[in-house]
C-alpha cells in the first residue's frame, strides 16, 4: 500500500521558483517516496525524530517526514543544498 504524499505550501512556493528542468526532477523524486518513503540514499536530518532528505540533482534537496502510522510522506521544504537547512 503506497503512502499518501502531502507538500507543504511553503515547499510549493519553493518549487515554483525553481527552473523547470529541476522541478520535474523533483516531482519525480517527491513521486517515488509514495511507494518508498525512504529510498536508498536518504539521511536522516540531524536533531529531528522523523524528518529525512533526500538529494536531487547533486545540489538540490527535499526534506520531509514520514508518519508510518498513518503512511502520510509530508515533504516540509525544498530547494538548494545551500538554502534548505537555514532556520531548522
């Protein structure tokens, strides 16, 4: 049973902002934690109980949590590798 994706309105702001060819490689990563919300080459997010990211893209990343009781992915930021970490 494939886990529901739910995004955040502050992570689609930041991928609208995002040129077209990154956000399609985003969506399609976003996509693919449905049917495993933590693929090979997810981190755990230092300091956080169910928070996890992921790379795209060698500089880009999407940080999300995962609600196992309720197969809930909620994808809480992303954008650059350089940006996406600030203010956690």
């Amino acid at each position: 049973m494939a886990y529901e994706i739910e995004i955040h309105s502050s992570a689609q702001r930041s991928m609208r902002r995002l040129p077209s060819d990154v956000r399609a490689s985003i969506c399609d990563a976003i996509d693919g934690l449905a049917d495993e919300p933590r693929p090979r080459g997810c981190e755990k997010v230092k300091g956080a109980d169910r928070t996890w990211r992921i790379k795209v893209r060698r500089d880009y990343r999407v940080v999300y949590e995962v609600d196992d009781d309720g197969r809930v992915v909620r994808v809480t930021r992303v954008g650059n590798r350089s940006d996406i970490y600030r203010g956690m």
